[in-house]
C-alpha cells in the first residue's frame, strides 16, 4: 500500500511541474504570437501602436511627438484631412 501512494505522489508530482514548466513557455511565446492572432480571434486591433524596439515604433514616436508641438487648429484640420482621405467618417459624432 506504501508503494502504491508513493508512485501516486510522484505521478502528482511530475504533472505539476510539467505544468508550471508550460506556463513559463507560453509567458515567452505569448508575446511575440499576439502579433499573429488574427484581430476577430482576440489579437491585436488594426489600430494598435507598433512594438517598442522597431524602427516603426521610432518612426510613430517622432510623428506623435511633431502632433503634440502643432498648434491646435493645425491639428484638426489635418485630422478632418486624414479622415477624408480615408473615407472613414464616425456618425453622429458631435463637436
């Protein structure tokens, strides 16, 4: 009877530290795969900043630091221009 709980113990033993072993490996993984799941599977939105470390993450930090020093009015009207480029209007937004 000894034996048999020992063996139980081990078996327990070894399935929790394959366990804990998976959740390390997909804490690594899940970082870089977010970028692969499609956007209706729950990965990132369309919109969404790139990473940082990437000379498009740069590139976005430069851009958005250049919209933060433009005066206001120049802001919008280049919103309203973007908007309109792209077709892309929300209705029913109030200004």
């Amino acid at each position: 009877m000894r034996s048999c709980s020992l063996s139980i113990a081990a078996a327990v033993a070894l399935l929790a530290s394959n366990l804990a072993g998976c959740g390390t490996v997909n804490e690594k993984l899940s970082a870089g795969m977010g970028d692969y799941v499609p956007q209706w599977a729950g990965g990132l939105p369309a919109d969404a900043p790139p990473r940082p470390g990437t000379p498009q993450y740069d590139a976005y930090m430069k851009e958005r630091e250049r919209k933060r020093l433009m005066p206001a009015a120049d802001r919008e009207k280049e919103e309203q221009a973007q908007k309109g480029a792209t077709g892309t209007t929300s209705a029913g937004a109030v200004r």
